[in-house]
C-alpha cells in the first residue's frame, strides 16, 4: 500500500501561494473539473425547476426537482461514502461523472414526462456522495502541510462562485431552453471524467477486499471515527455549530425580500441581493483569510471567527433594509469561510486515511440535515411569530453562546499536537488490517482522550 505524504500538519512558516498549489498537476486536474461540474450542476437545477414547472406549471412540484438533489446525503450519505473507500479514488470520481453525464442526456430527451425527470435527477445525485467523498479523501494525497488548506479554501471559494454562476447562467439558458442547460451540464460532466482519468495518477484502494467487511458496519466506523476522536469531534461541532446560523439569509431570503419590503428595492431584486451575499462574503473570507495569514495565526483566529459569525447576524433584531441584511450575511460568510479551511486542514490530517471518504460522507450528510433543520425550524417559527428579522436575530444569539461553549471546549495545541501525529504514524506505516476495517477502528490514543479548556 502506498504511503501519505509524511508530516501535513500546518508549517510555522509564511502560507502558501496559489502558485505552489496550482504547481501541482493533480490538484489542476481536480480543481477544474470540480468547477465545471459543480457550474453545470448548478445550471442544471435552475433548469429542471423551470422544466419541471412548465410541465406542471406547480410551484411545490418545482420546489421538490429543486430539493431532491439533498435527498442522497439524507437518506444514504454515509452508506455511498463508505462505498467510496473499497475502490481507487480516480476510478470512483471518473464513473460518477460518466453515470451523471448518461442519466442528463436522458433527462434532456423530449416529451419526458416531470415523474421520470424527478426520478432521473434523483438518481444521478446518488452519484455526488461517493464522488466527492473520493475527492475529499484524494485532496491530502496530493497535497501537504499549509498547501492543503489552501488548496481546501480554493475548492470551497469556487464551489461558492459556481453557485453564483450557475444560477444565472442556468436562470438565463433555461429561459430560452432547459434542454440546452442540461445539454450542457451532460458535457460538463464528460469533460469532467476526462480531467480525472487522465490527470490524476492511479492509487490503490484503501480498503482492499480481502479486509472488506458490511458495509454498513464500515459506514457505523465511519461515525465512530468522528465522534469517538476527541479532537474530531471538536471539529465536527465547530462545523455543524456553524451550520446551524449561516445558512439562515439564504434559507429565508424569499420570505425576507417580499414580507419586510424596501420602498427603495424590488421583492425579487432584494431576494437576490440577499441570497449572492453569503457566497461572495464565502468567497472573500477564504481567499483573504488563507492567504494574508500564516498557518499559525490562522489556527489563532479559528475561534474568535467561530463566535464573530453568528454575532455578525444579531444585528437582525433590529429589521435592517435589504442592504444591510446582504452585508450582515456576507460579514457571516466571511467568518466562516476564514475558519472552514483550517478546521477540515485540522480533521484531514488528524484522520486516519482508512477513514477519510467515509469521515467526510459523515461530515458532509451532518451539514445538510442541519443546515436543513436550521431553516426548516425558523421558518416555522417566522411564520408562527410573523417576524423575520427577530427570529434570525435571536436564533443568531443563542449561535453566539453556542459557540463561545464550543470556542472554550477546543481542544489545547498540545491535544491537536498529539491526535495529528498519532494520525501521521499510523499512516507512515499501515497496519495489518488496513484502515481498521475488519477489527474496527483503531482507539484514541491515551493522550488524545482528555480535552482542555484552552482559552488563549
């Protein structure tokens, strides 16, 4: 089996370039086709909305082609990471790519009736959780130490800017013809698998079938794993804490724009204003934060960052314009986006490399049922109350004290030390049993099993 990079613990030195990432073939190839299929992804739900709508010419039926893309990461996120982990990365992202790319030519034929396009795109999103599983747990085999986060915070900022792309793209192509937009994120697709199959160099399987074992016993280690590892799990609550406020602008954007009103600002321009903010403010906050700060001053500011974001949107309390509303949301995007690549460089490199894709399917399903409960439950709440801006104003608030809870837990530098170089030695040398698959995943460490309250 081949080994890691040796040490990928963030550098005391000055941060990476975006020359020295970009230096890196593999991480070009991954890079673009990620940006590709993540634009065409994007294209392809505002057009099978609006096909979905012309063909029934019913919102809940439009707003159910929107929503069944999540469906996957709840129903079986993990389960399709954990499928990730038995074969070669590349082999997993190229096939996921070639299924995607088949089933939106499919869905592009015409006269298709809307059951069998919500079938179809149903279907194809079965493909996301295992590849970007693959692609989460290939990130740290090609790139090391501060290169890797930075080379996390690129892909956030452009998954980020793809959306914002998308949208309009895919609002305005699909306007004429949703055929053409799904055309075209069939081809984005294909590009895609070409990239990869052709970019990135082969690798062993990580799980081999002779250690194979359940899957769904694989998939329970994979939460084990997360919630078992003191430092882990500290990340995991930092991320899904952040979750839990974020992503409420956007969520509740639409009721926002058209019931508090603006004299000076359309209902849909205010919708809109109110829903790019959070992904610009994502954008800046990555790029900024990962590149004017060392790693060291970036594991300083993880915190501090943690608290600001939720604070940022308590302001709300106050029923600001839309304006205000767009800049309190991109200040919060800004925050979490300054802390993300740091707090998934931290769990990368603290996980053993068994573990990675069905880690991140862990983590990546936690993020979408709590950003959806997270809007589900203050819209419910907005409509009971008939106020917005208070419901995201307190609900801001009690994210502050959460967070400052979860800012006071983090675990001391010496706890971060220790679980990141367990981590290294476990995967410099493979074990036997590789992965930990069939005899479980290996314990904590003594000296990872206590945390501090380190306040610094």
């Amino acid at each position: 089996m081949e080994a890691t990079v040796p040490d990928e613990r963030p550098s005391a030195e000055g941060p990476a370039t975006f020359r020295e990432v970009f230096a890196q073939h593999e991480f070009r190839a991954v890079f673009v086709a990620g940006a590709l299929s993540w634009v065409g992804d994007y294209v392809a739900k505002a057009a099978v909305t609006l096909l979905v709508y012309q063909k029934t010419e019913s919102v809940g039926l439009s707003a159910v082609a929107f929503a069944v893309s999540f469906l996957p990461w709840l129903l079986g996120g993990p389960v399709l990471a954990a499928l990730a982990e038995r074969y070669p990365y590349r082999r997993v992202m190229v096939a996921c790519d070639l299924i995607r790319m088949a089933l939106m030519l499919l869905i592009a034929i015409p006269q298709l009736p809307y059951q069998a396009v919500l079938v179809l795109i149903f279907a194809s999103t079965l493909a996301n959780p295992p590849s970007q599983a693959a692609k989460s747990a290939l990130m740290p085999q090609m790139l090391a130490g501060d290169r890797l986060v930075l080379g996390l915070s690129l892909n956030g900022s452009v998954g980020q800017a793809a959306q914002i792309i998308g949208y309009v793209l895919g609002t305005a192509v699909a306007s004429i013809d949703p055929k053409v937009a799904l055309l075209f994120n069939a081809a984005t697709f294909g590009v895609s698998a070409l990239l990869v199959r052709f970019g990135v160099r082969d690798r062993p399987a990580v799980v081999t079938p002779e250690h194979r074992s359940h899957l769904l016993r694989e998939t329970r280690e994979g939460f084990t794993i997360v919630f078992g590892t003191p430092v882990l799990r500290a990340i995991a609550v930092l991320v899904f804490s952040a979750m839990l406020f974020s992503i409420l602008p956007e969520g509740l954007a639409v009721g926002w724009a058209h019931e508090e009103g603006d004299a000076a600002m359309s209902a849909s321009t205010a919708q809109a204003v109110i829903m790019v903010a959070s992904p610009v403010g994502f954008i800046l906050g990555g790029l900024l934060v990962s590149r004017l700060f060392g790693p060291a001053r970036r594991l300083k500011l993880m915190r501090p960052l943690a608290v600001l974001a939720p604070l940022v949107l308590v302001p709300a309390l106050l029923n600001p314009p839309p304006l205000a509303v767009a800049l309190l949301a991109a200040l919060c995007g800004f925050a979490v986006a300054g802390m993300l690549p740091m707090a998934n460089g931290l769990f990368v490199q603290a996980l053993p490399n068994g573990f990675r894709a069905r880690a991140f399917g862990v983590m990546a399903t936690g993020v979408q049922v709590i950003q959806g409960f997270a809007v589900l439950v203050t819209g419910l709440i907005a409509d009971h109350f008939d106020n917005i801006p208070f419901v995201v104003g307190l609900w801001s608030l009690a994210g502050v004290a959460l967070m400052a809870v979860a800012a006071l837990r983090w675990p001391s530098q010496q706890t971060l030390d220790k679980a990141i170089a367990a981590a290294s030695a476990a995967n410099a040398e493979p074990p036997a049993n590789p992965g930990g698959t069939a005899a479980g995943p290996p314990e904590p460490r003594s000296g990872d099993g206590h945390r501090r309250h380190a306040v610094t």
